[in-house]
C-alpha cells in the first residue's frame, strides 16, 4: 500500500523535475491536479511512458526494502553528471498497523510544493544536457530468480572525483514512510 502511492508520488514528482529543469518546451507538459495540489503531467506519450515504466519497475523492489534512492540526474554533452535530484527512500516494511492514506498523502503534497519553488537552488543546463532516471540499490535481487533485476542495468556513469555540494530541500519521516529529497552537485573543484 505504501509503495503503491511512494511509487505513484514518484512518477509525479519526477516529472515535475523535468519540468523545472526546462529541458523541453512548457508545451510539453500540461497542468494537472494531484494530492489537491497542481503539477506538471507529461504530454509526450513516450516521456511520459519512459517516466511511468521507470518508476513502476521500482515497485516490486521498493516493496521488497531494496531501493535505497532514486535519482533524476542531468548529464552534459560529455557524460558528466551537472546535477542530481535524489529522492532518498526510507520504508519500514514492519510497519504494523494501517496507514492513513490521508496523512501520507499531506506529507508527500508538501515535497511537491517545496520542489515547485526550487528553481533558484538550481544550476542552469545547456541546450544539449540530456537525463536519465537511476535507482540506487541495498542489494540486487538475484537475477536468476527476478525478472525484476534484469529491468535495471548497471549505469556506466562517470562519478565527481569530490564529494558533491548537497543542497536540502525537504524531508519528513512518519512510520512507515521516510523521505529526503535534495539535490547534489559537483564540487567548485571539480
């Protein structure tokens, strides 16, 4: 139940993202309510699959406590990463009693709030940047028994040679669900 509306925050968060970034034309991306608060949806039918199919293959390893934190990052020309958004999952899978969906569902509205006026914590991209969505896990499932495993490739992503600057910009944690998300970017050093 949990990781049903984690994952479904996801998609809509993360597409908020890409639309503050500014990769794509506005007209890209239509408004839309959600949690009673209005948001960005992909009118692209392929950008938003890509988000959707993403965030959905998550599903079965967020459930299982496999997902430590997905990300949005953005790469330039030369493959370099310029900025993460990092969502960092926090899902006790012991949880006991019934969660309210109201009272998860009041505590994710505020993280799309929060991203919505974060533009200025952000780093201006290029023209030719590109994305892409990674989840970092605690452990793989093992491929032999999990399809799931074979959905998510290990990246090839050349990493910062210093530790990032890590910008908050919002966090709750409420049984069952913990969340962070902020955002990292390179080091002047680098």
């Amino acid at each position: 139940e949990v990781a049903g509306i984690l994952v479904e925050f996801l998609e809509v968060a993360i597409t908020s993202v890409v639309y503050l970034k500014g990769i794509y034309p506005s007209g890209a991306f239509e408004r839309r309510r959600y949690m009673n608060v209005v948001v960005q949806r992909a009118r692209h039918p392929q950008l938003r699959e890509y988000i959707h199919s993403a965030v959905l293959g998550l599903l079965p390893s967020i459930q299982k406590g496999l997902v430590e934190r997905v990300a949005v990052t953005f790469f330039n020309t030369d493959n370099i990463p310029m900025e993460r958004f990092i969502f960092k999952l926090m899902v006790n899978q012991s949880f006991g009693s019934k969660v309210e969906e109201s009272d998860l569902e009041f505590s994710l509205r505020s993280f799309l709030i929060k991203l919505s006026v974060s533009q200025p914590l952000t780093t201006v991209l290029p023209r030719d940047c590109r994305w892409e969505i990674m989840a970092y896990f605690r452990s793989l499932p093992q491929v032999s028994t999990s399809k799931d495993a074979e959905m998510w490739i290990p990246t090839d992503t050349k990493q910062w040679q210093q530790p990032p600057l890590i910008t908050p910009i919002k966090s709750m944690n409420s049984e069952p669900l913990g969340l962070q998300l902020y955002l990292e970017h390179p080091s002047p050093a680098e």
